[in-house]
C-alpha cells in the first residue's frame, strides 16, 4: 500500500492572504495530506470574518490527518500578537518564524515529507530585529547546507537561478565558475531526485545580450560561463550554451529540455510569470527537504476580502506531493512521515 504523503503548510504573513488561502484548501477536495503550521486563533478570526465553513482540528504527530472537505489539521502555534486584516505589526514576526522552523524541523525529523509556504513579508521581519531575507535563505541555513538554489516551475516551462535577489550592478562580479559549477549540479540532481527526470537537459542562458557576441557585448561568456560548463559537461551533465536570452525562450530550444539556467532573477522570471503567473511555483532545491511555495506576495490590499486566488497554492501544493513521491521512488531508504 502506497504511504500517504504529509505536507505542512505554513499560513505566512498574518495580515495578507496566506491564512485565507489555506483555508481555501480546506473547502476544496483534495488528496492531500495537509496540516496547515499556523496560530488556530489566527485561523479561526480569519474564518470567522469570511464567514467559511471550516473545522479546524488541533493536530499532533502521529494523529490523524483531516481531508475531508471542511475539514483542515492544524500544528498550532501559539504566540500571534494580533490577527488584525491587512495591517503589517511587526510583533507577529517572531511567530512568522517560528511557523517556518516548526514546519522545517518536522521535515528534516521525517514527521512532514515537505512544506509548502504561503508569502511572508521580509520587511516587517526585519522591523522586529530579525535578520530575514526570506524563506531560501532562512531554510539554508537552517539546514546547514552551503548553496540552494531558487527554481520557478510551471507545467511547460522551469527557470533556476545562478543569482537571485542581487541589485543588477552586482551580478557579473557573483557569477563565477565555482557558482555555476554549484547550481547546476545541484540542478541537475533535484531534477532527477524530485522530478524523475533521469537524465536532465539544460539550457544555461548567457549574461550579456548575445551572449556576449565573441567577447564583443562582453567577456563574461568567454572567461567564466564556458569554461564553467566545459568542466560540468566533462562530469556527464547535459548542458547546451551559453546560448542569447532573448531567443533561448522559444519553442525551438525549450522543446527539448527539461530546464532552463538564468544568469539572473529578472532574465529568466518574467518570461516564465508571464507565461504562467497564478499556476506558477517557486521551489527550492539544494535542500534536504522538499519546499514549495507560491509565485506571489502578502497580498495585504485583499486579505479578508474573499477573492484571493488560490491557484498558485493548489499548484504548490500539488508539485510538492509530486516531489516528495519522486525523492521516495528515487532514495528508497528515505522514511518521511506515514512510513
């Protein structure tokens, strides 16, 4: 009998959309296992303003998972300041994070097979005196390992990152062949161990319009991103590139790979948003666990209002199952929870 898979589901930012879209999930019918890791005060404020019909059942490991439609799981964590609609107060911060380490910890404890996130707001983190430059970075570190890498997937199209959130100045000087070489290993990696892909297809994107035209829009392709994927394409990996950003996204070259490799945040994700923003995912690989989260933000202008769209979510979620179902088939020693 196949194990169920258990995914936590963080609320996020109090005072945006992300409680609201996790009780959309409860409404819904769904397969999955989900436990929502959220204040049930903050639940149930939320709920009761919308006026939805959910049932929140305080959860513990070992217990039961709710799926009923109406019917929602809740790893309660205490400690909200208040549960006020679209106003930001920075003594929710500590909780934000804290819901965050509660989910991550019961990943790497194999009570959750991953965790899917709801949009947070860094910047009132940090108003609270906590260092946060957000999800990636804080799963990083908290589980000890040196590079993760952001990808954003849909269903025709995936785009991972060398660089992330790097004011565009600074990008040339922080692409370099040891970065290179990292990304794309572990790209290719999670792409067989949480993807099934057994033998993974690159397309690396240059960094100057061109790529670089011979070294004469730049030198960048020439000293560091060639030579980078010389070296990885003598350990086996299926890279094709540099190739000119601007002709890269076109069915003649995305019909034959399984993923794309941007120098930077904004050469690779406009295309992908644009062809798929609502039904969008971003993933972090690199990472021991399996995290999901939507392609959006907080949202705090229609919290509480009902129309929030939770399609990201349900996408999230359901690549999150997908992905913890593939790393069991892929590592059958691993036992993540319901094993």
């Amino acid at each position: 009998m196949t194990q169920p898979v258990i995914l936590a589901l963080t609320a996020g930012e109090p005072a945006g959309i992300g409680p609201e879209l996790c009780l959309q999930m409860a409404l819904a019918d769904r397969s999955q296992q989900l436990v929502v890791v959220a204040s049930v005060a903050l639940l149930e404020a939320r709920r009761d303003l919308m006026g939805l019909d959910v049932k929140l059942f305080p959860w513990q490991p070992g217990e039961a998972v709710r799926t009923a439609a109406g019917e929602i799981s809740v790893r309660d964590v205490p400690g909200i300041a208040d549960t006020a609609v679209g106003r930001l107060n920075p003594g929710n911060s500590r909780y934000v994070v804290e819901t965050l380490t509660v989910a991550a910890q019961g990943c790497l404890d194999g009570i959750f097979d991953g965790m899917v996130t709801a949009p947070v707001h860094k910047g009132v983190i940090n108003e609270a005196g906590l260092a946060f430059s957000g999800h990636t970075e804080f799963l990083q570190e908290l589980c000890g390992v040196e590079r993760v890498v952001m990808m954003l997937t849909t269903e025709e199209l995936r785009v991972a990152l060398v660089t992330t959130h790097l004011p565009l100045k600074d990008v040339p000087a922080a692409i370099t062949q040891e970065r290179i070489g990292q990304v794309a290993r572990i790209l290719n990696q999670d792409l067989k161990t949480f993807f099934g892909v057994n033998q993974p297809r690159i397309l690396v994107a240059g960094l100057n319009p061109h790529a670089g035209e011979s070294g004469h829009l730049g030198r960048e392709e020439i000293d560091v991103i060639i030579p980078a994927l010389e070296t990885l394409r003598g350990e086996g990996l299926d890279l094709t590139g540099p190739l000119p950003a601007d002709t890269l996204f076109t069915p003649h070259w995305l019909d034959n790979a399984d993923a794309v490799l941007a120098m930077y945040h904004d050469q690779g994700l406009p295309v992908l948003k644009f062809q798929g923003f609502g039904r969008a995912v971003n993933i972090t690989l690199g990472l021991p666990i399996v995290r999901t989260s939507v392609d959006h933000g907080t949202a705090l202008d229609l919290a509480g209002k009902g129309t929030a769209d939770a399609g990201s979510l349900s996408t999230a979620i359901r690549v999150g199952e997908q992905m913890a179902r593939h790393r069991r088939s892929t590592q059958p020693s691993f036992t993540g929870a319901g094993q």
